[in-house]
C-alpha cells in the first residue's frame, strides 16, 4: 500500500475533474500490470478502475523525502481509453 500526501491544492485539483482522494488512492493501490507506470523521472501514471467500478487515470511523483507519492493529477477516463484499457488487462 502507499502511503499518500494530500494537501489542499491536489484534493482540489482532481475534484476539479469529479475525483475523490479516496477514488485515487483505492486505483493507485490496486494497480494491475502494466501500471504503475513510469512516464518521466519521478513521476508513475495507473490506470485502473475504483471500488465502486469507475475508470481512472492517476498520476502521481514519488517524495523521496517522505516515502510518500504526492497525486498530481487523475481524472475518469473517456470511453476510448476504457476500451483500451480492458483489452490491455485480459
């Protein structure tokens, strides 16, 4: 499990885009391979879907400092890339 650092500006930014911290966490945690995945220095990309069955890109950097990952971004993904990742996973 990861341990998560949430502070005002993250929390709003993906309730900007109808995420709850709890939503990305719970993607975050249960990613299945080839998630997580790195696309740049620091910075891990899941793709994955939340308890209650909703698709979700998050994407996070690692703080070394801490040991925590800090979400940058998450947001639902658009049809397309559903069906993109549900033919990825079988």
């Amino acid at each position: 499990m990861l341990d998560f650092r949430w502070n005002t500006w993250n929390v709003q930014h993906i309730a900007e885009h109808g995420v709850r911290a709890g939503e990305a966490e719970y993607v975050a945690d249960h990613a299945r391979r080839p998630y997580p995945k790195i696309i740049a220095q620091g910075k891990w990309l899941v793709i994955g879907r939340t308890a209650i069955g909703r698709y979700l890109q998050v994407i996070y950097i690692d703080d070394d400092d801490s040991d925590t990952v800090y979400v940058i971004h998450s947001r639902e993904l658009t049809d397309a890339e559903k069906r993109r990742y549900r033919r990825r996973i079988k």
